[in-house]
C-alpha cells in the first residue's frame, strides 16, 4: 500500500520511532512502567508499523467511513499482506477492520499492539485476568509445602 511519494514507508518508519525512543528523550516525563513513547509489545511492532501504514493510506484514500470500509475490503479481497516473516496477515487485517470502523482508528490500533503487563493474559480481551495464567514470579506453590 505504499504510496508513490514514500509518505507511506514514511509513516512505518515513524511508527517504529514511537516504541524506539524513551519518553525522556522527547523531554517528558519517565515512570518505571511508562518508559518508551508508545507500549508496543515487542513481537507487535513490525504489526504495528505495518498497521499504522495501511491505516494512513485507507485514511487518505477514503474520506468517509463507508469508504474506509470499502477499501479495508478491498485490500482483504487482495490477500496483500505485508511482506514480513514476523507479522500475520490475519491479525493484521482484524487491526485495520477494527480501526476502520472506529472513531478513532489509530487508538484502535495501539490497543490492539500494546504491550500487556507481565505474567497477565487476557482473557477474551476484556482486560480482566485470566485465572489459568501465571506469573513468572509467583510460581504454583505445592500443596505439599506445609
């Protein structure tokens, strides 16, 4: 989906640059969980990026949402996925679906990359717990230990 002028691997490189550069760095405040600019999980950042590109073009192509929709549709029509190992093509559509037919679709996209806490999965995407999941910290303690 690149566009003839770059503008699009323009918006991929700059995706990459939101979870590459510490908060410190743009001058703002750095808390111990809020360190980079943006939380992208490690193995979502190529997704993101790509997400972040296609989204830019849907964006600029179409106006309105029906036409936002419209190209989504074509582009699962193409089956043209980004041409990386590390990013699946289905998750990669479910992002854009879901961001164009949002208000906001970059904030759908961010939810959908964000790095999750530690030792947490999430159940159903609900943000609770999931009770099967456990933290590397806390192992299952035996029920043998008095």
């Amino acid at each position: 989906m690149a566009g003839r002028d770059g503008t699009s691997s323009s918006v991929h490189e700059a995706a990459h640059v939101f979870h590459n550069t510490k908060r410190a760095t743009a001058g703002l405040k750095q808390a111990r969980r809020r360190e980079w600019l943006l939380p992208i999980d490690f193995e979502k950042r190529e997704t993101f990026a790509y997400a972040c590109e296609a989204y830019s073009r849907i964006l600029e192509k179409g106006k309105r949402p029906a036409e936002r929709q419209a190209l989504h549709g074509r582009l699962v029509e193409s089956e043209e996925a980004p041409p990386d190992d590390q990013v699946d093509p289905e998750e990669y559509l479910a992002i854009l679906a879901e961001a164009v037919t949002r208000r906001n679709g970059w904030k759908a996209i961010l939810e959908r990359c964000r790095e999750r806490p530690r030792g947490l999965s999430v159940a159903g995407g609900d943000g609770r717990r999931d009770p099967q999941s456990r933290s590397p910290s806390c192992p299952e303690v035996s029920p043998d230990i008095p």
